[in-house]
C-alpha cells in the first residue's frame, strides 16, 4: 500500500464537516438507499437505524438551509449588478438596510413565544422548536406547524436535497384519484391546518372514503409518508379540540404502526414487544400495552411467539413440572409478517420437490469433474438439492458460470439473476468466457437478467401456463441484497422440481428493503452450502479478503492499485478527491474520469455525496444546470425505486422529461419526477454502488464519518474498484477500529425461527 505522490499541488484548505454521522444509518426513502440517517427504527428496536440505502445522511437540515442560502446570495448578486446603473451606493446600502431590518422584525414576531430548552438553537431547528411549542400552547394554529419557508432560487448545479422515506414508498409518483375525493381530503387538511398538497396522497394511503376516515381518525395522517407525529398531533388537536389528548387510543394505534413502518426503514421485519413499548413510552403514550393491544385488535399489526434456541429450566425436583420453553413476542406489520411466511414455505417447497429428471447422477458427475473444483463442489450439490448457498467474491461469479453451462449441456433451461444493470452485463461477459463450443443443438436457454426484470416479465424467460418462470435452473447473483418480499416473491414463483442457487458475497452490506435473508438462509443451515475457494486477485483482493475477516492489511501494490492519500479536513478532502478523479488517476494509472466512482458513507455533510459531486460537476462537466440542475453529459445516479441505483448519464431534455442512458437502455424520467429520482452520480454511496463495480474506485473517508465505519461498509466500499483504489484517510484510527470491531448492525427478523422445521431435513 503506498501514500498518493502523484500530485504536488497543495490542498486547499476547509473547516472539517460540523456534521457527524455518529447514528451510522443506511438509508432508501427519496435518498434512495436507505432511509434517514437515523430512522425510528432504531428507537423502536433500541438499537441505531439502519436502513437498508443505505447511508448517513448527516447534516441533511444544515445542507438544505446552506444551498438556500446561496441560492439566495447568488440571486442577490444578481440582481445588484443588474440595477447598479439605476440605484446609487448610498441608496443601494439604505434598502439593504431597510431589508434587513423588517427581515429582523419577522423574525422577533415569529418568536414571540420564550424558549426555555434549546434556547441555544437557531435557525431552522430554532424556527420548527418555536412553531411546535406555539401550537401546543394554542397561541398559533396548526398551521405553523407545516409552514415551511419559500424556496430560495437554486443554485444551478447544486444537486438537491431529498427528505427520507419508508421503503416501502411507491416509486411511481401518487397514482391520479378523483378529484371530487382529493377535494373532500383538502377541505378536512384546512381545517386541521395541514398542507393542501397532501391531499393526493391521503386518498392514496387511505383509499375511498379517505375524508371521512381522516375526521373519524386525525393520526391517519402519519400513513403519509413523511409525516411526523408531531405533526399528526397537531393536526388532531385542530380537529378535535379538547378531546384530543395523548392518551388517546387512536393515537397509540398509529404511532405503533408508525414506529413498525419505520422499523422496516431500518431492515427490521418485526420489533421485539418491549423495545416497541418503549418506544411508545418515550413519544407520551401513556400506557403502551394498551396500545399495543389496541393495534392488534383492529388488525394493524400481528403478535407472534417465537421460541429462543435458551433450552428451558430444569425442575429442582420430582415435584416441579417441566417448565415451558422460553420464547420472544415480536409485533409486526402484516406485509412483512405474510412475506417472510410465504418466503419459509416456498423454500421449503423448494427443498423437498424432486428435481427434474435432467441426466443421470453420472451425467452430473462428469460435468463436475470437469470443472474447476470450487465449481465441481458447487455442480455436486445442485444436483443432489433444490436450494444451495453459494458464498464468495467477486471471482466466485466463475463458478455460477460453470454450473449455468453445465446445466446447458444438460438440457436444462438456466438463468442468472443479478442486483444491478451493470452486473448482469459484467456477468454476461462472464458467461461468454465460460462458452461451451459443443452446447446442445437445441438452443437450450442460458440467460442472464436482472431480479426486477425477471420478476416484472420485462426480461428473462417468462412465465409458463401455470404462471410460475419458465425455467430449470435459477442462480440469484448478490443475493445479500434480497430483502424479504422479492425473496419471496422469487421463491413463490419457481416451478416445482426447478433449482434455485442464491449466490453472493456474505460480507457486503444487506438489502435496502427490510430482512436479511441470505444471512438467515447461511445461519439456518437449512441447506447445503458452498464455499468458493477462488479467491479475489491482486493487491485489492487481497485487502478486500482482509477486511473481511476483521484486518486491515498494509498489501505490496507494486503497480499502484492501492493508493492512500490523507487528508486534514473536510475541505481538503473534496480537493483531493476532486484531483484523483480528473487528474491523478488517469494520468498515474490511465483510467479516465468516466470509469472513477467515487464512493462516500453518506449524501449530506461536508463530504457527502451532495458536495462532492457539485465539485467534480464544475470539474468535469460544469454548466448552468438548466434541466432541473442537471446538463447533457452529467453523470447521474437513478432510483426507480427505493434500493435500486441505475447509474448513467443525461442525454437532453425535453417536455417529455429528462433523457437518460442507464447500461446502454434509454430511461425518460417525467420532469415531476426528477428531483425525487436523480442524483448526479460522480459520487454515490455504498449502498447505491452494491452490485457494481468500476475500473477504479476511490473511496473518501471524512474525519466527520468516523462513527458511521463498519466492517461491511468498509468491504463493500473497498471491493468496488477493480484495477486501482485510492483511499481519501481522514479517519485515522477509526478505520482500522471499525475494520476490527463494527460489525453489521443487528436486524430483527422471523425468518430464523421459520426455517428451524427445515434443517433437519436438510440434513
């Protein structure tokens, strides 16, 4: 490992990030990865949030106020050179003053109310403090409550900021409902003080009768996503006066369902009863068994008793009778709670159907023997089961290969699955390599496709009278990103007597959605599993390996592949990272711009992805921004949905929308669309850059995320880069920590305990 010495020109210097990312979130929501930096879930659970995107999105609030604020200094600008031939000095300082004095007085008026805690905030935290305590008092309507300021101008090629949501958010926008039903919704919004706006989304969430439901029942407004309970309560106290109060069984209802929704934002499938009564207890539920109860009585959420692997006490004498086994309640919402069944039966369907008759033992046999061992071992055990796990790096993909074209030469119809656009191209490539001259006459299907593509009938094989996939064989590459409903939708959909492999590497960072069904699936041992013994070549393979047994190896990188480059601050490290990008590299190691991905733990900060890739837009491609902040030839990251990043860039523009190109396929996205769904993409977090890989990576590492390291981000991250990776270190002491000591953020799940009846079988 060597220390950057490619360049001379000394970095600029800058106040470190005042943003830390101590919650370590990962997030999906309009951030797409992953949810908030912190979500409920991790109150809920007692422990942090993570979401599945994903990452940290520290300084969230502070970004947005500062990219207001310039968007406003840059229009003032503006404007004061445009009239400085009609205004003089003089009269130019008297309005400015004038301006700022009645811009004072609004601000006395709107803090008319005193401030005990946080006194010290200021700002937006100050202005929502202010806001919440005058409609709690009834000094100000609801409305306050809402009432955000007017958007200052943006700056052109600032790239937005976007508010967290559940996973579970559509990624379409609000489907179109009658507007006689969106009207009846505003009129009870305005009378409660909340935003019209929400209107659409109300009906959405609440369907028919939406109104009704909303008066009958004011918390339902936390069913829109982005509500806080702050908010809903204000919103019941403008309905229902002096019967609103906290003890409220409606309210405890909803904000135990609230609390499961944002469980699941951060990967969880069901919350432990006690830390979803504490988290109650700490938003003044007064009494939360009762509302607990409540949620489960109206069919909101379910209980379930699983039991614990603790054996039972035994009894002191002959007299005592066996005591029962111990067991832990969980309460979760239904749709995760039916997925994770439906998941445990489908595989279990999986494992006990008799394979397809496809060849003798022997037939198995020789294409085993003829293939490399880690892959003969993989073809052996396919061909004895249903379900097989596979683990291992990137160069295991070799192995997958080899058993799709022996199951080819065998007269089965195989498929492969991957995360992302990009690997399924790059494990296309890899089939090509692994072509079999003598394959069978009969154009046998072999395929590669993507889990969304495959399951929406848009790629793939499609589906068979029966309405199962139309195929013998399916290997699912990156299978730690399934969360628990693709899983089974994937698993439901399979014929009976076909093969399913999940394969991926264990030390990557989990699904975006909630569950973590790969990591349950290898610790059920419900099935055979596969080890790959084809380790990942060069110095970054052998760093990567490293990491993921717990060590932070310093590696010979005689060619350069590993490169660190420290850095002092914040400032200093988005220069740095700005010259390895269109400079260092390509000139050192000649990779070009266009295959160097960035990859920062989180969008907001100092050093998130915000910053830096307004630095790199001005670097390599700068421009007006005049396409919703975006220009042709933009590098950009697009979230169809929450969890998926399809990187690409822009085409043109158009009243159609934003044109973009994604892994060679055209992508229109409607205009109303585009700030929730692209980012510029010069730089992406770990989460969004999960199933990819580039030419050369580098990786940033600000002093101001040293809390949200751990071991999988560190994998995941560093496993990105292909030929060369450069480490921006700021971290110091906290990277190897987290190397050694942070492994995955626990998730609670049930899929365990539903798998237990299997193993047995499995043997």
């Amino acid at each position: 490992m060597s220390t950057e010495p490619e360049t001379t020109e000394e970095a600029e210097p800058g106040a470190p990030g005042a943003d830390t990312a101590a919650d370590a979130p990962e997030s999906t929501g309009e951030d797409v990865d992953h949810a908030d930096a912190h979500s409920e879930g991790g109150d809920a659970s007692g422990e942090e949030g993570t979401a599945a995107d994903g990452e940290t999105d520290a300084g969230t609030d502070a970004d947005a106020d500062a990219e207001a604020t310039a968007g406003t200094e840059a229009v003032a600008g503006t404007e004061s050179s445009e009239g400085a031939a009609q205004l003089s000095e003089a009269a130019a300082e008297l309005a400015a003053q004038r301006l700022e004095r009645e811009r004072i007085e609004r601000r006395k008026a709107e803090k008319q109310a005193p401030i005990t805690a946080g006194a010290k905030l200021s700002g937006t935290a100050a202005d929502l403090l202010a806001a919440v305590r005058a409609v709690e008092s009834g000094e100000k309507p609801v409305a306050t409550a809402f009432r955000e300021p007017e958007p200052a101008p943006r700056r052109a090629a600032q790239e937005p900021v976007r508010r967290p949501q559940p996973v579970a958010a559509a990624a379409a926008s609000v489907p179109t409902a009658a507007p006689e039903a969106v009207g009846a919704v505003r009129a009870v919004l305005t009378e409660g003080g909340a935003p019209e706006a929400l209107a659409a989304q109300v009906v959405a969430a609440l369907g028919e009768g939406a109104d009704e439901q909303l008066r009958e029942d004011p918390w339902q407004l936390l069913r829109v996503a982005g509500v806080r309970p702050e908010q809903a309560d204000g919103f019941a106290r403008a309905l229902l006066g002096a019967e609103c109060g906290p003890d409220d069984e409606r309210r405890g209802r909803a904000l135990t369902v609230w609390l499961l929704e944002q469980a699941a934002v951060a990967g969880h499938t069901a919350l432990e009863a006690p830390a979803l009564t504490a988290a109650l207890s700490q938003r003044s539920v007064p009494d939360p068994d009762a509302a607990v109860q409540s949620a489960l009585a109206e069919g909101e959420a379910l209980v379930f008793q699983d039991a614990l692997d603790t054996p039972a006490p035994a009894p002191q004498d002959d007299t005592e009778e066996p005591q029962e086994r111990p067991v832990r309640v969980l309460i979760g919402l239904e749709r995760y709670a039916l997925a994770e069944e439906s998941l445990a039966d489908a595989l279990a369907r999986v494992m006990n159907s008799v394979p397809k008759e496809d060849g003798s033992a022997a037939d198995w046999e020789q294409a085993a023997a003829a293939a490399p061992r880690s892959a003969g071992e993989l073809i052996r055990a396919v061909a004895a089961h249903g379900l097989v796990l596979h683990t291992g790096g990137d160069a295991s993909r070799s192995e997958t290969a080899a058993l799709l074209h022996a199951a080819r030469a065998l007269g089965l119809r195989g498929w492969a699955a991957t995360h992302t656009h990009g690997g399924r191209d790059g494990f296309t490539a890899e089939l090509a390599r692994h072509d079999l001259p003598d394959g069978p006459a009969d154009g046998t299907a072999t395929g590669v496709t993507t889990v969304g593509g495959l399951l929406s009938g848009a790629e793939g094989p499609g589906r068979d009278a029966d309405g199962a996939l139309d195929l013998d064989v399916l290997v699912v590459l990156d299978a730690p990103q399934l969360d628990v409903e693709t899983a089974a939708m994937l698993a439901e959909s399979l014929p009976d007597g076909a093969r399913l492999v999940l394969s991926g590497d264990p030390g990557v960072l989990w699904s975006a959605g909630p569950g973590r069904v790969f990591a349950d699936l290898i610790a059920a041992r419900a099935c055979p599993q596969v080890a790959s013994r084809t380790p990942d070549p060069g110095p970054i393979g052998e760093l990567v390996s490293g990491v993921g047994i717990g060590e932070l190896n310093q590696v010979e990188a005689p060619g350069k592949e590993v490169v660190i480059v420290p850095v002092r601050d914040a400032g200093e490290a988005v220069h740095r990272t700005v010259q390895l990008v269109a400079d260092s590299v390509p000139r050192a190691i000649g990779i070009p711009a266009e295959q160097t991905q960035v990859i920062t733990p989180g969008h907001g900060g100092a050093v998130g992805t915000r910053a830096l890739n307004t630095a790199l837009k001005e670097r390599l491609n700068p421009g007006p921004g005049r396409f919703g902040g975006f220009d042709p030839g933009d590098r950009i990251a697009y979230s169809p949905a929450p969890g998926r990043t399809l990187p690409g860039h822009v085409v043109k523009a158009d009243a159609e929308g934003l044109h973009l190109e994604c892994s060679g396929t055209p992508v229109v996205v409607p205009k109303e669309r585009v700030e929730q769904a692209v980012r510029h993409g010069w730089a992406l977090t770990a989460h969004q850059a999960v199933g990819l890989r580039w030419p050369a990576a580098v990786v940033v590492l600000p002093g101001d995320a040293a809390a949200a390291l751990t071991r999988p981000w560190v994998y995941t991250a560093f496993g990105r880069a292909e030929r060369h990776l450069s480490v921006v270190h700021g971290v110091e002491q906290a990277l190897p920590h987290a190397v050694a000591e942070v492994p995955q953020k626990p998730r609670t799940t049930r899929l365990p305990a539903l798998l237990k009846p299997q193993a047995p079988a499995a043997g």
